[in-house]
C-alpha cells in the first residue's frame, strides 16, 4: 500500500471519529429539554414556609438533570421570595448554551483534517518525486494529489452534514421543546410560586399577631403585679 493512502486512511479514521463525537453532542442537544408532560409540580412545606419544586416523572437527559437541581435550589433558597422567571430561565439558558458550544467548538474539525491531510499527501509525493521528471513520475504526482485531496472532500461532506443537517435540526428540536418549557415555568410554576409567597406572608402575620397577643398579656400581667407591690 502507497504510503500517501496510509496517510489517507489514518485521516479518514480521525474525520470519522471527530464526526461521531459531534453528532453525539448534537444529539445530547436535541434531547437536552423533556417533553413538559413528564413535568409536575410538588409542593414542600416547612414549619413556616412551603415552596414548589420541579418534579421529574420520567426519565430525562444529565444536562437536564442539572438545570432541575439548579432550579429547585434557587427555589428552596429563595423561599417566600417574589418569583423571578428571568432568573429560572438564566439557569436553563446557561446549560443549553453550554451545551451548543462544546457542538461548534468541534463541528468544523473534519475540514481541519482533510486540509492537513491533502498538505500531508501533496508534500509527501513531491518528496518522493524521481527527478528528472518522467510520465511515470508525473503520473506518481497526481495519483498521490488525488489521493490527498479526497481527505478534503470528506471533511467537506462530513462538516455539511453535522451543520447544515444534523446541527440545524438538533436546534430546532431543542428550542421546541425549550418555550414549552418556559411556557411550563409561566403556566405551573410561577403563579404557585407568588401564591406561595402570599401564603407565607399571611403565616407571619398570624405568628407576629400570635406573639403581639402572648407579648400583651405577659407585659399587662408583669405591669400589674409592680403596681400591686
């Protein structure tokens, strides 16, 4: 086997496996947001507070885990807050961008390949080149440019295929389900969430006007028993 097919070869198997290893990133893309029915919401009460977290009732991708856990730990930590929605959808935002640039930062990979790949196989047979020129060696020069730049070519088809088809597809798949997400926050969670707050702001008042009363009476009870000595 020629030593520039060689060359080729080792190139194809790195395109290949750059190629792969973006398209499982993009498809972690597509499936980074659940479909809104397999979330619900739960409610936890606490001695003077209750607040609503996010359910999972299936299964859903780690990156989606995350934003879950994030979330319910705002949630839990701002207690009796008023509800911010930009803040929960900053969270979501975060990990999905997170995701899109480990896709970009390889995607156009097998380009860089192919091109190093038909420098490679060019420079290697002007190397080998036999001087004076012949047909025979001329011959040598092409099969082995030919060769080379068909590394290009698959880099070429590889990239198009990630960005233009899979990438692209990946995307609108995830901004689908993404609003019906935010719309799943809007509709389910924030009203709980400002209902919560009116809730614990009325058990306040019932705890302070609880110790007004106890307050009241211990001090008239103290005040009278000076004013008897």
């Amino acid at each position: 086997m020629d030593f520039p097919v060689i060359i080729l070869l080792i190139i194809l198997g790195f395109q290949l496996l750059s190629f792969f290893r973006t398209l499982k990133n993009i498809q972690k893309l597509s499936k980074l947001f659940p479909n809104p029915k397999t979330l619900d919401i739960q409610t936890v009460d606490l001695e003077l507070f209750s607040y609503d977290e996010i359910l999972c009732k299936e299964s859903v991708s780690d990156e989606f885990k995350n934003i879950i856990t994030n979330t319910n730990k705002f949630l839990s930590e701002n207690k009796g807050t008023a509800a911010d929605f930009n803040i929960l959808k900053d969270i979501s935002e975060r990990e999905s961008d997170k995701l899109e640039r480990s896709v970009i930062a390889t995607i156009a990979v097998p380009i860089y390949l192919g091109l190093i790949g038909t420098i490679t196989g060019i420079f290697i047979s002007l190397y080998f080149l036999d001087f004076p020129i012949q047909d025979k060696s001329f011959e040598k020069l092409i099969s082995g440019a030919s060769i080379a730049m068909m590394a290009s070519g698959m880099g070429i088809i590889l990239t198009l295929l990630n960005s233009s088809y899979f990438f692209k597809k990946s995307k609108l798949v995830r901004d689908s389900y993404r609003n019906e997400y935010y719309t799943f926050l809007q509709v389910k969670l924030m009203p709980s969430l400002n209902n919560d707050m009116n809730s614990s702001l009325k058990n306040i008042k019932v705890v302070l006007e609880k110790f007004n009363e106890e307050f009241s009476f211990k001090f008239e009870k103290i005040f009278l028993h000076l004013k008897n000595q």
